[in-house]
C-alpha cells in the first residue's frame, strides 16, 4: 500500500462520503461500527506530502489491555485522580528527575521495559535512565524539542535500544497494517479500549479548541468537527 492520496484515487481535502464504496471509507465505518460512533464524516488530507495518517492513540489503555503493567506520566498534579483508571501507576514528574526516581521506587530498581515519549528533548536522558536492561524507548512526539541529548553510557550498558515511529511505518507495510487494525478492532470489540474524548468543537469554534489544547488541562483528544 502506497502512503501516498493519488494511490486511493484521492487528493489533499478529498471528503469521503457515505455513498462511496471507497477502502477508506468502509474501514472507517468499520472501526466507527466497533467503537459505537454514530453519523461522522470523513476527509483526507496530506501529511507533509506523505500521505493518510490514522492515529490510534492512548498507549497506557491499550498496553494494560494487553496484559502489561502500566504507568502514565503527567507533570500535572490536577490530572492525577482523573488519569488513575487508565494505568496501574499514575507518575507525577514536574522534571525528569522526579519521573526517573519514581520509576526507580515503583519497579523496585529493575525499569520498564518499554517507555513511550511524546515530548523529547525535556524527559529523553529521564527516560533513558528509567529504561530496563534490554529496555526500548520509542520517541513518537517533539513536545519540548527536536534534538535531545543521548546518555551513551546508559545506553550502552544497558543495552538500550531507542527508536522512533510513526504511523508511516504501518502504511508501508500492507501486512503490518492489516494485523495493527484486527488487534485494535479485537481489544475495542470486547470492550478493552475505548476511544478518549476530551472535548468536541464545531468548525466555527476552531480558536476555541486551539485555546483548550494551550491550556493543557485536557485527557484525550479534542475533536474538532466538520459539518
């Protein structure tokens, strides 16, 4: 599959209507069918003149759901309560020294074995040191920062891989794709993940939205429709 709009017959804005038997669209309805959505519409558009992007996210809701012990970090104290259901240890890191030393406390010394890093170069060295021997941390996100130091050392001795990703690297690889979606459609349909709205915004309400994700006081994603 290629990442590319023209190889779904499709151009940057293209909207995706209901009436037209096109992939996308049928697997939209699909996973909207699972996570009980209602009416929606559907556009595409081009990332950075790569292609369609789909974002599944929340990572400590799917991990859990998986089997694996979790632990969700915030630097604010106001989203700790609200985040306790979603993870089996809620972390709040107001600086990386902070996160790496309860990491420490929590798995009695060991790490984690898998960390995922949507900010960067503030909590990269931070997640290094909270990674297991063997560990891999995978960076998804520049929140803080495009570059970031690397501890050589910890890397090396602890036989640390880091990598990055993203959503890319699914529309490479047709087979990859094909097993991401039955796993996600798998964990929703019996009820072990659910999509995490914080908030939904008309078009017109666009500053609105943009205000509330500044404010950084939201837990999962603000939906910004187009009717």
């Amino acid at each position: 599959m290629s990442a590319d709009l023209e190889a779904f017959g499709l151009s940057t804005r293209d909207r995706v209507t209901s009436r037209q038997d096109h992939p996308l669209r049928l697997l939209s309805e699909r996973i909207a069918r699972v996570l009980d959505v209602g009416e929606f519409e559907l556009y595409v558009h081009r990332v950075r003149n790569r292609g369609v992007a789909v974002e599944l996210s929340n990572p400590p809701m799917t991990a859990r759901a998986m089997g694996a012990e979790t632990f969700a970090v915030t630097t604010s104290p106001e989203k700790e309560k609200r985040i306790e259901a979603l993870a089996d240890h809620v972390i709040v890191a107001r600086d990386p020294e902070r996160l790496a030393e309860e990491v420490e406390r929590l798995t009695d010394g060991r790490g984690v074995d898998l960390a995922f890093d949507p900010v960067g170069f503030d909590y990269s060295r931070a997640l290094m040191r909270s990674a297991a021997v063997d560990g891999q941390v995978v960076v998804y996100g520049l929140l803080s920062g495009t570059e970031a130091p690397l501890d050589l050392r910890t890397m090396i001795f602890k036989d640390l891989g880091v990598q990055g990703f993203t959503v890319h690297r699914l529309l490479r690889d047709p087979g990859l794709l094909e097993e991401a979606v039955a796993t996600v459609l798998e964990l929703a349909e019996r009820g072990a993940i659910r999509p995490l709205i914080a908030a939904e915004y008309g078009f017109e309400e666009a500053p609105e939205a943009l205000a509330a994700m500044a404010r950084n006081e939201h837990i999962g994603k603000i939906v910004l429709r187009v009717e």
